[in-house]
C-alpha cells in the first residue's frame, strides 16, 4: 500500500483512471464532484484496492504466509490457549440476538453487494466512507497542510497520570512473550522525539519507540501500541520491550490531552468539556486518529521499516484508536483492538450507554445542565457524541466501520462482562466483518474473542492472544 494523506509542499497533477470516473448509462446525470473531493475519494478507493491485493488469498497453503511471501516472526515454547466465546469463519456467537434492536442505518458498504462487479462496488463503498470520515478529521484542523518535522525529544522521568483512581496493575502487560537476549537493556535502542502533525499545541505529537540494536539492514516489522484513558505511553513500557525482544519496532504515543501533551490530572476532562461547549476539537477518539495517520507517514518513510508491515493494537481508549486509525488508512496492515470495539448507536437504542458515559461523566453532566436536564439520558448521550466525534454513533459506527478493515487480519478482544462494551452490542459488527472477510477470501484473518468472566480489563489471556496474532501475520 502507498502513503495515504501525506502532506506536500507541492502541487501535484492527478489523473484518475478512466474506470474510476464512468458512469453506467443507466444511472442518473449527477453534477461534477468538486477537484478536491474527488480527490479525496479517488485515494481512498485506491487505497481499499491496495489493501485488497495486498490481503488476497495465499496461493500457498501456509496460513501465515503474505502474498509477498513474507516469513512471520514465530515465539516458540507457548501452549495455545483456547477461549471460548470466539466468533470466526467456523464460530460464532450463541448469544440471542433478540436482546437488541436491529438497525439499518448506515452505507451499503457493510451490505452484501450484488453479484456483478461486487469486489469494485464494495471497494468504492468503502473508499466513500474512509473519504467522509477523512473529511470530518479535516474539518476542525486548524491548518491542513503543515509539513512533517520531527523534534528531538528526552526520555519522561516522571509520567503525569490524570483521574483520581488507582492506576491498576501491570501484570498483564508482564506476562506478554518475551524472547530472552543477552544483555538486553544493553542492546535495546530507546528513541524519544515529537512529530508535528498540525498546528498548535496540541499538534506536537510525542512518540516513544524500542528497538534492538541491529546493524542488519533488515526493515523490521512495527508494532503501534496505544495506552487506555488517563494514563500515558511510559505505561506501555512491558508490552514495548517484550516486542522489541522479538524482533519488532515497538512504537507508543501520548493521545490528544494525555502524558506531555497535559498540564495537569484534568487536562483531558477539561478538553472534553471544552469540545462540547465550543465544538472546534474532537478529544475524544478522533483528534488521535489523525495523528495516528500522520504518525503512518512518518513510519512508513524510516529506512529500518518495512511499510507493509505495521500492526496497530490499544487498550480500551486505545483500542478505539486502533479500531478507528486502521479503518481510515490502510497502511496499519494488522490489527488488535483490545477492549475498545462498541456499538455506540447499539448502546443508546438499548439502554446500555451508562458505563461508557461513566468513564467520563464530568463531560455529560456539563451536557445535561445545558441541555436543562434533571438527569443524563439517551438524549444527552446522542447529544454529546454527535457534538465532540460527529458520526461515531452513527455512520462511522462499529457495524459500519469495523467491516472495512477486511482483508486484513483483524483481532477483536473484549471480555464478555464488559459493560463498557457490551458484547451484545457487538454482534452485527462482529457479523458483518464475518461476512466481509469470507467474501474477500479471507475468513482465517477475522476473530472475535469474548472472554467469560470478565469485564472492563485487558488480561494476560488477551495479551497472549494479541501477541501470537502479530507474530502469525504480520
């Protein structure tokens, strides 16, 4: 896949191929698309066709092995372990679906496309919706065209986590496979720099990144690790170096308002309330996701990475960053969203909307009071969503989105007493991406795991799990 959204000095002259721009007879006369929209959709129906070729069926019968041919990084000496509540091409789901409402909302993208000219409908379906999405990313930047740079940076000697309750433990990350090096501290590369990714303060991205010294001129792997909400990249530092030891580049970043892009423990809370009042930042999930595309640019463009090779994975918050970045831009080739898929829309229809609002609720009272509510409902919660994320709970939502990262691999982990994400709420999602992968050819590279018994919290099982999928694929 080529570099998506990168950002130019230049001006460039785009032709776009002829079967892009035809229009069936049959159709009805639609007025041109402005240049810069029909820009915007020509790179990402591009990009969707990249994905595709690059994801296509092996004509080997070695199931971890890429179109190119490409040798994945093997942990030897771990049993598998088997979770149930696994929903893949040869398991699904038991729960009732009569618990939830059904919904028809959304693009036909997440639609079985007819018959004829399916794989190009489909890519074109989904290149509108990364091009709309796109669109709502650029709408409340402040500059879109600012060049790359890339400050250099020193190691955090005291990370800043924000909220007032316990930071939890860190057993989980811990149990992540490690591969034993002889003096690895000795041998481990720690890089701390910032990337400009747009104007201000808060476009100052800093990025923390591990790797073995290895003289080989190898491109290695990457490994995009994302931290949960209040917390900050330094938290990463067991799962980063037990990738590093295997081989990979492991990457972890500060969102938006969190580690040194926050001033105090209620930076984040106060951008939250700040977006709903003003409307003119999107703290919540998307501000990230745009630096996450910005951070594509920059790995894809260092000589010690192969660009084909960049798994993304995050806890919670996280793991909605993972989920949202890989669906916009296809470079992020595997993917592992670890307690963080929900149906937002699900959650409202349902009555299931309360854990999640609970995570940030000083956000939501401030709505509810100015919305002259005694108390926070359905209304509110819409309200709030469409106001700081436009489209998340609508048509950027899980079952509409989640779908469009086929072909490929993608790993849903959640736990299945999790009232944050409930798993109820993710049946269609996990459904349709069913249905997008077998059609693609690629139903080994989709699955989704609930694991019984737990609710909000990554876990070693998961952990595990995530590790043998990037070490399987990527």
């Amino acid at each position: 896949g080529g570099v998506p959204f990168r950002q130019s000095t230049r001006s460039r002259r785009t032709t776009l191929p002829h079967d892009v721009c035809r229009v069936p007879a049959s159709e009805p006369y639609r007025p041109p698309l402005p240049r810069s929209q029909m820009l915007r959709r020509a790179m990402a129906l591009a990009l969707t066709l990249a994905a595709a070729a690059m994801w296509a069926p092996p004509r080997t019968s070695h199931a971890c092995s890429s179109a190119a041919g490409r040798v994945p990084h093997v942990t030897g000496g771990h049993s598998k372990r088997r979770l149930v509540g696994v929903v893949g091409p040869a398991c699904h789901s038991s729960g009732s679906t009569s618990a939830s409402k059904s919904t028809t909302r959304g693009p036909i993208a997440c639609r079985r496309p007819d018959a004829t000219g399916a794989p190009m409908a489909a890519a074109a379906a989904a290149g509108d919706l990364r091009s709309e999405y796109l669109e709502v990313l650029l709408s409340r930047r402040r500059e879109r065209q600012v060049p790359m740079a890339v400050e250099q940076g020193s190691p955090v000697k005291e990370p800043l986590y924000q909220g007032n309750g316990p930071l939890g433990l860190r057993e989980a990350m811990e149990s992540c496979p490690r591969k034993e090096v002889d003096n690895f501290q000795e041998k481990l590369v720690e890089e701390n720099f910032y990337l400009m990714t747009e104007s201000g303060e808060q476009g100052r991205l800093p990025v923390l990144l591990l790797k073995l010294n290895d003289t080989a001129p190898e491109r290695k792997p990457v490994v995009v690790i994302l931290h949960s909400s209040y917390k900050c990249k330094e938290w990463l530092r067991p799962l980063l170096e037990a990738y590093a030891s295997r081989g990979y580049i492991a990457v972890a970043i500060d969102s938006r308002y969190h580690g040194e892009r926050a001033s105090s423990k209620t930076t984040y809370i106060e951008a939250l309330n700040s977006a709903w009042r003003n409307g003119d930042t999107m703290p919540f999930i998307f501000d990230t996701v745009w630096d996450l595309i910005k951070l594509g640019d920059y790995l894809s463009a260092r000589e010690d990475v192969d660009p084909s090779r960049i798994g993304i994975t995050g806890e919670s918050l996280g793991g909605m960053h993972a989920w949202f970045a890989a669906f916009v831009d296809t470079r992020y080739s595997v993917v592992v969203p670890i307690i963080g898929v929900q149906g937002f829309q699900w959650a409202i229809d349902n009555d299931k909307w309360q854990a999640r609002v609970d995570s940030i609720k000083p956000l939501f009272e401030e709505a509810r009071i100015d919305s002259g509510k005694s108390e926070i409902d359905a209304e509110v919660v819409k309200k709030v969503w469409d106001k700081i994320a436009p489209g998340m709970a609508s048509q950027f939502d899980a079952p509409y989105s989640v779908p469009l990262i086929a072909p490929r691999p993608l790993l849903l982990l959640n736990g299945a007493d999790d009232p944050r994400c409930p798993v109820l709420g993710l049946q269609e999602p996990a459904s349709k991406a069913t249905e997008a992968y077998a059609e693609a050819g690629s139903a080994d590279k989709f699955k989704f795991i609930a694991e019984p018994g737990v609710g909000h919290r990554m876990t070693a099982s998961m952990v595990k799990e995530a590790s043998d999928w990037f070490d399987r694929f990527l």
